[in-house]
C-alpha cells in the first residue's frame, strides 16, 4: 500500500523540521502511539495500539532514520515484529519553505504487512493507515503550531517590556 500527501504546517522550516524530530510531539502526533524510546542516534522503538475492526492491534515498531538531509528531508524505514503482524515500510519526508511562516511537508509512505493481519485484516488496513495519517498530520500541525507559540512567547514578553 503507498500513500502520498502534501500538508502545510503553518510554521518556519526550521521549526517544522524541530517538530518531525522531536520524540514528544511525535509520540503525540502518532494515533495509537503509547510510548516512543530513542534506543540510539536516529533509532527508536514504539508501542502502538491501532483499533482494526472490532479489536485492538498491538505493535512494537522499530525505526530508523536515514538520509537525513536537514532540515529538508529525511526517510523513515520501520517494521513491526508482532506475532501475526509481520510489517515493514518506509516514509520519504521533504519539507520546503511555503511562504515566510509556512512549511510545505510532503510525505510518500509504503506500507507491506505481513502474517495473519495481512490475510483477515486486509479491508481494513488502507482505510485505516489513510485514517492514521490524516489523523497525524492534523496533530502534528496542531503540536508545531503550540510549539512555535511556546518559543515565541519568551520573545513577545522581552518586546513588550522593551
């Protein structure tokens, strides 16, 4: 399954790029996502839970960031080792200036699961993933925006008492 999508995150470049690498905000931004642990320099492991139809799927992902390119692009590869649930994918990242206050992020996501999920489930997994990745870029340009307004606001108090 590949995904491909454009999304504006109504912030600078620099901190777009802050968010997509910040563990919090991801953790945050990711559906289902529980917890999320740096395991070495551009590695981490994450428990999701992902409701599919009528139960609840649990996941240990792995990902690993390569050809990083900051802040203009990364590559996102993951896979899941779950009993019945075999999955392995990549997420191509480009970010791009979008006006002064703007980024345009786009991402091309392919998705192969494996196992039993792949055999029951499969209906289900395309309108799921599309669901989880609308949900993600809605968070993730809410989470960038409260992150700008947080480090803007230090520098609008010293302007007023300027």
């Amino acid at each position: 399954m590949r995904l491909s999508e454009s999304h504006t995150l109504p912030v600078p470049l620099e901190l777009a790029w802050a968010a997509l690498n910040d563990l919090a905000v991801l953790q945050q931004a990711l559906p289902g996502c529980e917890s999320l642990l740096e395991i070495a320099p551009d590695e981490f492991v994450g428990e999701m839970a992902i409701p599919l139809g009528l139960a609840t799927s649990r996941f240990t992902i792995y990902v690993h960031r390569r050809d990083v390119d900051a802040p203009s692009r990364c590559t996102l590869h993951f896979e899941t080792r779950t009993t019945g649930a075999n999955g392995a994918g990549s997420a191509a990242l480009a970010l791009a200036p979008d006006g002064v206050d703007a980024t345009m992020l786009a991402a091309d996501i392919a998705v192969q699961v494996d196992g039993l999920l792949a055999s029951l489930g499969a209906p289900l997994i395309e309108p799921v993933a599309r669901r989880m990745a609308d949900e993600f870029f809605a968070r993730l340009r809410a989470a960038a925006v409260v992150r700008h307004a947080n480090l803007d606001a230090p520098t609008a108090a010293r302007r007023a008492s300027a």
